[in-house]
C-alpha cells in the first residue's frame, strides 16, 4: 500500500533535481561564448580532479536524473511519497542576455511541468527565474507558477550582471528584486533558495572544497543579504526554503545578533536576526544527526522540512531515516518528514488540482 494511503500527511522531500538536457543544448547553440566560458570558470572553480568526478557522478546517475519510472521506484524505496522536484542548478545560466535568459527559464518551467504531469499524483515542481535580469523575474515566475502551476521557483545566491564589465553581481538585498519578493509573495510562491558556484572561486579548486565550503558559505551569504537589509519586514509573507540546511548561518547565528546590536550598519533589519530564522524554511539535509537537531532547535521544528537532493552524491539516499536517525521527539519528526509541507501547502499537483476545484 502507498504511503499517501497510512500517514496523515504525505512524506515530502522538497530537495529533488532533475536534468533538462534540452536547456544545455539550446544555450550552448544561442550563447556558444557565453556556455564555454561557463565551462572554463567551472574548471577554475572546481579544479581538474573534481571535475572528472563530478562527471563520472552525472553518467552514473543520469537515469536517477532523466528517468520518471527510475525516480518513482526509488521514491518508494525510500520511503517518500511526494518529491518538490527543481532543475539541477546547473542549469542557472546566469550569463545569459535578457532574451536567451527569459527563453531559458520558460522552457525549463514548462520542462518541469511536462515531468510533473506523468505523475502529478508523486511530484509537484519549482521553476527558475533569471536572477541576473531583475527585471525580467517577476514575468518568469507568474509564467512557472500561473502558466505551469508550478509551486514556486528555484534561484541561486547571486549573479553576476551580463555585459557589466566591473562584473558587479545581483544579491539578494538588491532594491530592483523589490517587485519578485512581493509578487511571490502576493503569489504563495515557494522560493527555494539553492546555490551554484561561489564568489570566492579557485581558492577552492581542491579536495571539492567547492561543494563542501562554497554551498554552505553561500548559503549563509545569501540568508543574510535577505535578512539584514529588511527583506523579510517587507515581505513578511515569503515562503524562502533554503537548501543545505541554511548552511552555516542557523548554527552560527549568534554572531550576527552581536553585529546588530552593537554595529549601526547592521541594523537594517526590524528584529535580531536570529528571529528570522522562525520565518525562513530549511530543508533536512545537514548530513549529521548532531546538526540537524541543532537546526530543529535554532529554527523551530515547525521550519525543517524533509530533503534530500536526489539523486547527487552529496545527497543522502536515505533521507527519511537520516531524520529518524537524529533523535528528534516523535511530533518534532512528524512535522519535519510531513507535516511542515502540509503546513506550506508543497504537496503533490494532484492534490493542488483537486483542491483547487473544491
């Protein structure tokens, strides 16, 4: 029998990637420039050994990646009933010129759909915006999220603007993301926060530093730029579900309540920062008992959410246990494993289409 049928509340994992090998191709066809030296900077940052192996990684899991029958039956395997699934970041394309970057984030909503509708009943999907256009944002996730009932959209940590030769770079607290921060939040639209790439480039060229240190550290990064310039007092009604665990943020939050209270440049923001943690929603993966309690006790157990970023080797192939694993009370697991999805309102496209009808 299906879980859907004995829980209360479907098991959710909001972290979940697929490839959309059409979206590679379309850019490296209109921007053959712009993809190779994507490419390059992606040898800078990750180095030649890690490079080889991610490749190897992405052969070895492309069923897992490009296969529904594949994906379904280790959903079940798992133990999980509804996956959120997003494209792989890798397919940001943060260089891309208004148009191409427009084109490219319709086709992967649309992309994301087209998935979700061979098994609406198991999945639901996030679509992408171009962070590097601000401009261009708002009419990208109206078209994921009333154009393809999409559940949200998918952005990085930052972008580096196009064209701009000081290479200045988008963040989160830039005033032009005012008009997206209000209408996904007019919309209900999840906003699942999930870096690509680090700022802080070949220092990390070694040992995958650049997945280890550079996603957390971006996280922690992008958490802030929301928080400190008063995003969230604005907007109080966003759904921002950040990847990672929030990275390093959550757990060393009391070092940013410290600048707030004693640095004026650090008091844009209403609240200490730590109380913004109780607004922003994490995903489970902190790959470690010890951290995901400590997550659930920083943030809330109404906050943490299943993940488990299928099917990628820095993901966790057994996610639902990894939270049992973590000792957390039985209502405080319930609510991470389901209930807080329930809660948001993630759960399969079915169940959106049904009640959407009622």
């Amino acid at each position: 029998m299906n879980h859907i049928d004995t829980v209360q509340h479907p098991i959710v994992d909001v972290h979940a990637h697929i490839l959309i090998p059409a979206l590679q191709q379309l850019v490296a066809e209109d921007d053959p420039q712009g993809f190779a030296e994507l490419q390059a900077l992606e040898v800078r940052r990750n180095g030649p050994e890690s490079m080889a192996n991610s490749g190897l990684m992405i052969k070895e899991r492309w069923p897992q990646l490009t296969n529904l029958e594949r994906r379904l039956a280790d959903m079940d395997a798992q133990g999980v009933d509804v996956q959120l699934v997003s494209p792989s970041p890798s397919h940001f394309y943060y260089f891309a010129g208004e148009g191409l970057a427009l084109k490219l984030a319709k086709q992967s909503n649309e992309a994301v759909r087209d998935v979700v509708q061979q098994a609406p009943e198991r999945l639901n999907g996030l679509g992408l915006v171009p962070l590097q256009h601000p401009q261009l944002m708002v009419e990208a996730l109206e078209h994921a999220v009333l154009g393809c009932g999409l559940m949200g959209v998918e952005i990085g940590s930052f972008a580096a603007t196009p064209g701009d030769p000081e290479r200045s770079t988008v963040e989160l607290s830039d005033p032009r993301l005012e008009p997206f921060w209000s209408r996904a939040s007019e919309l209900g639209a999840v906003v699942f926060l999930h870096p690509f790439g680090c700022s802080l480039d070949e220092r990390l060229d070694r040992f995958y530093l650049a997945n280890t240190v550079s996603q957390p550290a971006e996280n922690a990064v992008a958490l802030s730029h929301l928080i400190f310039s008063g995003v969230l007092d604005r907007h109080p009604g966003l759904k921002i579900l950040a990847a990672h665990g929030g990275g390093y943020l959550p757990t060393t939050i009391g070092r940013s309540d410290h600048a707030w209270k004693v640095r004026p440049e650090a008091q844009r923001c209403a609240e200490p920062p730590s109380s913004y943690l109780q607004r922003i929603f994490f995903d489970s993966l902190t790959h470690g008992p010890r951290e995901l309690r400590a997550l659930v006790e920083v943030a809330g157990p109404g906050q943490v959410m299943l993940g488990s970023d299928y099917p990628f080797d820095m993901g966790s192939d057994n996610p639902v246990g990894e939270v049992h694993a973590a000792g957390l009370p039985a209502t405080d697991a319930a609510k991470v494993l389901a209930g807080n999805a329930a809660a948001l309102g993630i759960t399969a496209a079915a169940a959106i289409t049904v009640r959407s009808r009622a």
